[in-house]
C-alpha cells in the first residue's frame, strides 16, 4: 500500500516535477508534503510565534550595507550582524545549539550530531569573516587615498592645553 499523495493522482504525470514523479515511484512524500504537513501540525504553535520571518531583521542589516558610504561604515554593520556573539551570527549559532540539545532530549542524537556541526562549521565561519573584516578594514587605512577618515600624523600640533589649572574633585 502505498503512501496518500496529495500532490498528484497516480500514472498522471503530466506537469509534475522529477521530485514528484520519483517520490510517487519510491513511495515516499515529497519534500513540499513533509513542509506542508509539517506546517498543518504545527499551526497552532505557528499562530503563536512572534514573528513570521526570522530572516526579516537581517535583511535590515543588508539594507544597511547599501547606505554605507565608507569601509568604516561597513564594517560597522557587519560587526552588528556579525560581532562578538550577541549579532545574528551569534544567535543562529545559539539556534543551532539549542535544536541540538532539543534533539539530545528526544532521543534524536544523529540530528543533535549534524546541528552541532553545523554550529561549530558556523562558528568557523565566523572566524574567517572576523578575518575578512580585519583584512579589508587594514587594507583601506593603509592605503595612500583611502575612504576611510584620515588620523591625524605627526605634523599635526595637539590641542593646546588648558591654561586653567585642574581641580580635583571633592569625595
């Protein structure tokens, strides 16, 4: 007996994708049915999350990326989508962790294995973005003409002192 295919009747594949067709000849559903019983099971706890689309406050951050009009600017942006654990990289990692322990508590410890590896080849990711930064940052302020801001050189006179003396402050 084979599995009920809502996608298409069976010996009709007139229009169907190859992914149908061969779902429908290994007796497994397609990748849009198990999203789209997936999504029919869990509608109830989908009604109460509190956005619609997780990726919606990234794609701020790349609207960012755009308006930046300096390599200052940009990097700006990707420390905040990137930065020190707490921008989006950071919080996708935490993601990953968090599917990974809840796999570990349903006794699903093969898919707890590949969501910590996926955190940890993520964090790697991570690493060599930092990097990126670091070399693109260093490359701009070394450069003669740069669009970064110019640092004032040794020719520059300091700002003048206060003629004033300084007061101490009472405790």
């Amino acid at each position: 007996m084979s599995l009920p295919h809502p996608d298409f009747e069976p010996y009709d594949n007139v229009g169907r994708t190859t992914e149908q067709v061969t779902a429908h000849s290994e007796n497994r559903p397609t990748v849009d049915d198990l999203h789209r019983w997936v999504a029919y099971d869990a509608r109830e706890f989908s009604a109460s999350l509190p956005i619609g689309d997780a990726g919606h406050s990234i794609s701020n951050w790349t609207q960012q990326v755009y308006r930046a009009r300096s390599a200052a600017e940009l990097n700006t942006v990707a420390q905040a989508v990137l930065g020190d654990g707490h921008g989006g990289l950071g919080e996708l990692h935490l993601f990953l962790e968090a599917a990974a322990e809840w796999c570990e508590r349903n006794q699903e410890p093969g898919f707890a294995a590949r969501y910590r590896q996926h955190a940890e080849e993520l964090s790697a990711l991570g690493d060599q973005l930092a990097y990126l930064s670091e070399d693109h940052l260093a490359s701009i302020y070394r450069r003669p003409n740069r669009s970064a801001p110019t640092r004032p050189g040794p020719s520059v006179a300091a700002p003048a002192t206060p003629t004033a003396p300084t007061r101490r402050t009472s405790r």
